[in-house]
C-alpha cells in the first residue's frame, strides 16, 4: 500500500496559479517557482496557497502598469524570495491589494 501526496484541484488554488502567472508575466524579479499555490489537501504538510482568494482576485483585476505602479510587483517580488514559513498571508494580501484600498 503506498500513500500519495497529490491533493485535488480547489478554487483559491486555480485562482492563485492565474494570479502568479499574472505576476510572472508583468513582474520582473518573480520567482515562480518558489510562489507555491498548493491547496493543503494533501495532508503532506501544505499550508495552502500562499495567495488568498481575494488577493488573487485583487492581482488578476489590475492591469501590468497598475501592479507596477503600486509596488505589487516590488513587494511580490521580495516576496518570493522569503522562506515560505516567513510569509503572512495577511500582509500579503494587504500589498496585493493595495491598489483597491488606495483609490477608495
């Protein structure tokens, strides 16, 4: 009998493989790989994406010239580059959404 780490395809994880391609193909300086967006399912200890659904939804709405202009791409890009257990998905939500907030 063998076990298999494989968890199933969820919502928040498509959303957030659109959203990192997103980014990938504006941003400079994104390291796609290490943007993990694996939904935890597997019981193979993901933590889930690393994007939230909102924060996904708040990149793919802006355009390439609007996640510059507001340091998504700057801040995405740091962090991709921190330790996966380092990450706050609240913060990272925050600066994925910054845009939003900023023009309310």
């Amino acid at each position: 009998m063998s076990l298999a780490c494989s968890g199933g395809e969820s919502p928040e994880r498509s959303a957030c493989e659109s959203a990192v391609a997103k980014l990938a193909g504006c941003c400079s300086g994104i390291d796609q790989a290490s943007l993990g967006c694996g939904d935890g399912s597997s019981g193979c200890g993901e933590s889930g994406p690393f994007l939230s659904a909102r924060a996904s939804a708040c990149i793919q709405a802006e355009t390439c010239a609007t996640l510059e202009a507001y340091s998504v791409c700057s801040r995405m890009s740091a962090v991709s580059k921190t330790p996966s257990g380092l990450r706050s998905r609240a913060s990272i939500e925050e600066d994925a959404c910054r845009p939003e907030t900023e023009r309310k």
